[in-house]
C-alpha cells in the first residue's frame, strides 16, 4: 500500500535537496516530479520540449512560468501521482505558488507539507566547489555559486513565508550525514500524521 502525500523540498542549491527528495519519495512511495530531470530529459531525447527550453537557456534566460507550470500540471495529471507526488524545483516563486495552489484546488487537493532543508550560506558555497572539483564541473564558479543563491534567496525564499503562513512549513536541519538528515524529515513528517505505509 502506497502513503499518501504531497510534498515539496525547498532549499538552497548545495542543500542536497534533489538527494532527500529521491530518498524521501522512495519511503513514501510516490514520484518525484523534478523540473530540472524533465528539462534534461526532454533536452537530451531532442523533443519539442527540449529544442524550446534550450533555446530559452542559451539566452541565459529562465524558463517562463507559463512553461514550466504547464509541464508540471501534466505530469502531476499522470496516473503514479494520484496518491501524492514530491515536488522539487517548483513553484520557485511566488507566481508559481498561486499556479500550483488553483491547480490543486480544482482537484481537491492542497500540498501536506513544505520540506525546508536549512543549510548556511557558507556551506552550501563549500559543497558546490568540493562538488565542482570531483565533477569537473567549470561553471561552478565561487561567483557563478554565489549569484545562485543570490537568485534563490531573492526568488524562492520568500514562497517559504507564504506556505509558513499556511502553517505546512517543517524547517530540517540540512547539515549531518544523509541518515540523519532523511530521519529528521521523516520524523518531521510523522508529526504531522504523514506516515509511511507499511
């Protein structure tokens, strides 16, 4: 038997937020939905999609709202999501909340719970450049780092006061080793009433 929930994970780039969010999924047994993967995806199997968002991405610009929410409403829309899905990479706005929330309310559905990891600037600064040097990864510059999290904090922080107003808001401690960070979200979670089905 599948838990239900519905769930997003927000936090910084370097929060590990794509790894607990596969980890968390999994416990649940619900799919993530990651704009990030389905962008990749469609840009490496060269669909209509893909050419769309890579031309976007060339121009250094971000993909619109419009776009990416209509990329999400389908597959939210998809059978493995009807018992509750993991959100991750969206909304990433507060434009995009309001999207997300009239999508839910027109099927009686509204998010569980809002999973924030909360890792220091510093940190997440010095895991990007260990990750950069272990992938070779030239574009993750100390400035090119720090202007993403310029971006997150300026853009995606503030979804975060919308949804604590709501009360769905669990604040994790996203420094420890990966046991400990995914057992602070479960436990998070299990106070809510968020169980893992047996």
């Amino acid at each position: 038997m599948t838990a239900s929930a519905r769930l997003l994970i927000v936090g910084p780039q370097g929060s590990g937020k794509g790894t607990q969010g596969v980890r968390i999924a999994e416990t649940f047994g619900i799919p993530v939905v990651s704009t990030g993967d389905i962008f990749r995806a469609n840009i490496k199997g060269g669909t209509e999609l893909g050419q769309k968002v890579t031309a976007i991405l060339d121009r250094g610009d971000l993909v619109p709202d419009e776009l990416t929410g209509e990329i999400v409403r389908d597959r939210l829309a998809q059978d493995d999501a009807a018992n509750g899905f993991l959100l991750d990479g969206y909304p990433r706005n507060t434009a995009q909340v309001g999207h997300l929330e009239e999508f839910l309310a027109g099927r009686g559905e509204s998010l569980d719970a809002v999973i924030l990891l909360d890792v220091p600037r510093d940190e997440s600064i010095s895991r990007l450049s260990l990750r950069a040097i272990e992938q070779g990864r030239s574009d993750d510059t100390e400035d090119a780092i720090a202007h993403r999290l310029d971006i997150y904090e300026r853009e995606t922080a503030p979804i975060i006061d919308v949804y604590s107003e709501k009360g769905i808001v669990d604040r994790i401690d996203g420094v420890g080793s990966l046991d400990e960070i995914t057992e602070r979200i479960v436990a998070a979670l299990d106070a809510r009433g968020l169980r893992v089905a047996v």
